[in-house]
C-alpha cells in the first residue's frame, strides 16, 4: 500500500529508519531492507542525520524502492539552497519517490565536516510551502512547470521541555498541516502516559502523528539522552531494568517492542529508530507482534 | 567601518505611529562617517519625521541625542536617567548599537532607523563598496590585498569562475572581477606564484557559518 493510502486508512502505521550508508557498499543496507519487506509500512531514510556525510537520502530511497519497500525521504534544510531543495523533490517525483518531508538538519559543528559551510535556505516550513507550491504547477519563483509533481508531505514536530514550548510546537504543527503536511513525525517517546497527555491536545491536528520509538542500546545511551536532549527524560526504572538484565540487547528490544505496544491505541503509528542497528529491527517488529 | 543606509520615511513612520514621545539617537561612529546616523542625520530625521506627522495632522514630540557610540554598554549608560521620558528610542545605529541599547533598557521598545548593509570602505565621495566579509581567517596576504570572499560575487577560491569577462563579473557589468583584481595585483607584486598555489576548501568555522561568534580577550577581563 502506497504511505498516502496507508495515512488516510487510519490504521496503525508501522515506519522503519534506516540511515544509508557511508560509501557505496549497500549490501547490508539492501540486506536489512529485504527483512523489511512486508513487515513495515514505510522506511523513512534521514539525510545525513547529525551532519555526518553520507550516501543521499534520494539514493538510498531509489534502492529502497526497487527492493519493494515504501521509502519516505528526508530533506535538510541544512545542505541545500531553494534551487537544490525544488531541483531534487522533481528528481524525487521522476524516480517514483512521492514521501517527503525536510528537517532543519543538525548544525554542520555536530558532524564530521566541521569546516563544511551551512546553507539554511528554506526552514521545513518553507520547504512545505515550496512542494506544495510545485503540486500546483509552480515553482518557488512562481515560475510555471512542465508537468506537476504530487507528493505526500510531511513534517517534524520538534521536541519540547515545557509545556510553553509545547505550545509552540503544536502551533507550528498546526502551521505544517495547513501548509499540506499529511502526516506529522513526533520525538521520541519513553513515556508514555505523558505522550498520552500530548496526543489529548495533538489529536485536534486532523492528520495521524507518528511516534518515535529509539532503540536504547544501552545503559549510558539511556542517561546521555536524558541529559542532552530536551524533553527526554528515560525513568530510572527503565535504566534498571537494562542494567539488571542478563542479556541488556535483548532488553531494549523488549522496551522498544513495550512502547509501540502502547503507542497503538494513542496515534497513527510508529517510527522504530534503531540508530545503525537496522538489522535488529526484525526482533523489534516480533517482540511488538507486527 | 560598518556602513548603512536609512530605512524609508515610510516604514518609520509606521514604527513611530503608536507613540507620543520618541528618543532619536544618533552615533557617532561608523553610521555618521557613512552618512546615515551620525547628529547630522539624526537632525534630518527629526525634521522629516515631524513634518510628515504634521502633515497627517498629528504630533510627534522627537528629542535628538547622539551617543559616542551604541554599541558600547559604557556610552549606552548616558541615556539611563532620561529613558523613562519617552514611549520608544529610534535608534540611528547599526545592528550593533541597536541591539545594545535593546539589551540594556529592556522594557523600552527599540527600534532601527537604518538597515545595516556592510563592512566597507569609501571608494569615492557618496559611495561605499564591500571589502570585508568577517569571514574570521584572513587570506589578504595571499590574495595581492584582495578579498574573494567579500568581493566575488560567488565568494570562491583558487581563480575566477567562466562568468569573468575582460576583468568584469557576469552578474553585473559594473562589477570588478575580484579575480582579476587579484590576479592583476600579484602580477604587479610579482608573486604569480602564490595564484598557482591551490588554496583548500575553506574551513567557514570561523565565519559565520559556526553560529554566533564572539570575541573573548582573557587579557583584558576584569
């Protein structure tokens, strides 16, 4: 089922991540793919998520297509000016590619390139505005083109400390789904009566949220995200529970599995974050009885 | 200097248009040698500013002050016992100056009379030109005195692009080709030697591109 008819189903949607890899051996990158097949919705490929130079996003959702899965393609703000950004969502239309949503992109000083120059054009907003502009015919100069792309648009709901900054970012998601988005792509949750709370205000959208579940990989992980991403905060229980563990992988996959778990009666899907250990998303999908 | 040029009438007027009494505040720095916010502008202003409310029928009450510069906390100090005379201060500074005096009375709406264009230097009476892009890693001394990034329209290194014809560039005729200018000079210098040299690809850290930047001399710390 293509994402747009999977979006407007109102079923569970099931969304894989899978960072491309850094240089052009795609074996296991086509390997984890094909134990996807079937099993999720939708793969949704970040572009050189953390700054960290890779092979495109495009690319990788081209050969994500021809192994029979649904890609969903990042763009960042961060790499590309406007004539990039609408140069590649008509290479995206032309190479079957119709899922796309942009992300500001972490700064350059987070990645590998640090000398590298940013470009921060478009914001995500802008970009939304951009593609739905060229949906109608037109392109961000309002000049006329030959033949008009459809897509299916997304957009981030960034993370939020407070509820003051909550706010904010429901009025920007709010913003994003007037603009076109059709589906929204939260944090990551580790709580999730708390994430019940948010979908109680999120639901008044009008398009299905879909909710990050990250692969904790261990117990340092779990503390280096509660201290440095806003909003995060992984229960001690939780740190326990993977540091009493005899087999600790295991456990985090049990706790990934028990969170989409309880995400289904709340929103429209899930995105499973594995961070590099895409080949553990087939016991993730088991545990969670997908 | 940083140069810049005064907003519209117009789009003044619309700031000035909620309140009764402003503060016009001129510098006496960058803003008055480029013309656009030393006491002579401020004087124009003001003139113009009422002439225009008078035509409307209304009032503005507009006190002139000129500090020796805005973007220095000790200068911005002079106007902290009179500040609470009035409903806003129409700066005349650059960004800097204006963001200083906003940061320093933080209840009082500030806002700029000018629009900050560029760090440059004066080629002729009444005409200024970019010559420094605060890039944060000087490459004068390799490039004849001559800044590619603040003079060539595509801030690039190692020569001119195809767009560079008979020492102009493609955006615009009267456009020096900061190339040629650089390569015409090390020529004249006789270090032909220092074009052939292939510069790496930029580390733009120090410019802009790493975010804020500041300056912090332990030195001099009190």
């Amino acid at each position: 089922m293509a994402w747009a008819d999977k979006l407007k189903s109102n079923e569970f949607a099931v969304v894989a991540e899978m960072e491309t890899p850094k240089g052009v051996d795609i074996s296991d990158f086509v390997a984890a793919a094909r134990q996807l097949k079937g099993r999720v919705d939708a793969v949704l490929i970040p572009d050189m998520s953390f700054a960290v130079m890779r092979l495109g996003a495009l690319s990788g959702a081209v050969v994500l297509k021809q192994q029979g899965l649904e890609p969903i393609v990042q763009f960042s703000c961060r790499d590309r000016n406007r004539l990039a950004l609408q140069a590649d969502l008509l290479g995206a239309q032309v190479l079957g590619v119709t899922s796309v949503m942009a992300v500001a992109g972490e700064p350059v000083a987070m990645g590998d390139h640090l000398d590298a120059k940013p470009v921060y054009d478009l914001t995500p907003a802008s970009f939304l505005e951009a593609a739905a502009g060229m949906a109608k015919g037109l392109d961000l100069a309002g000049q006329e083109l030959k033949g008009k792309p459809k897509f299916c648009l997304g957009a981030r709901i960034e993370p939020w400390a407070d509820d003051a900054e909550l706010a904010q970012r429901l009025t920007e998601a709010k913003a994003a789904v007037a603009k076109g988005a059709s589906f929204l792509v939260a944090p990551a949750v580790f709580d999730l009566e708390a994430f019940g709370e948010f979908m109680k205000q999120a639901k008044g959208l009008g398009v299905p949220v879909i909710a990050g579940v990250l692969l904790l990989k261990s117990v340092g992980m779990a503390r280096y995200l509660n201290q440095n991403l806003p909003g995060v905060a992984i229960s001690e229980a939780t740190i326990r529970r993977i540091r009493s563990a005899s087999d600790r992988t295991a456990e985090c996959v049990k706790i990934a599995a028990e969170t989409i778990k309880g995400l289904k009666p709340l929103c429209g899907g899930a995105l499973i974050i594995t961070a590099g250990w895409e080949d553990r998303l087939p016991e993730i999908l088991d545990a969670s009885g997908l | 200097m940083i140069t810049a040029v005064r907003k519209p009438l117009e789009e003044i007027m619309g700031f000035a248009a909620p309140y009764s009494r402003v503060l016009l505040l001129g510098c006496n720095e960058c803003v008055t040698v480029c013309y656009a916010g030393g006491r002579k502008e401020v004087g124009i202003l003001a003139s113009a500013l009422s002439m225009a409310f008078l035509k409307e029928g209304k009032k503005l009450d507009i006190v002139e002050q000129t500090l020796e510069r805005q973007c220095d906390p000790e200068y911005v100090e002079e106007i902290a016992q009179t500040i609470d005379q009035y409903d806003a201060v129409f700066s005349m500074a650059c960004g800097c100056g204006v963001q200083t005096v906003a940061g320093r009375y933080k209840d009082k709406p500030v806002f700029p009379m000018v629009n900050t264009m560029f760090m440059g230097a004066s080629e002729r009476q009444g005409v200024w030109a970019e010559r420094c892009a605060g890039c944060g890693e000087c490459v004068l001394g390799r490039t004849g005195g001559i800044c590619p990034v603040a003079r060539c329209s595509k801030r690039i290194f190692n020569g001119p692009c195809g767009g560079s014809t008979k020492g102009k560039c493609e955006i615009d005729p009267g456009v020096d080709c900061a190339w040629q200018l650089i390569w015409d000079r090390l020529k004249a210098l006789g270090r032909t030697d220092l074009y052939s040299e292939i510069m790496p690809a930029k580390d733009w850290r120090s410019a802009k591109d790493g975010g804020p930047r500041r300056i912090v001399r332990e030195d001099l710390l009190s």
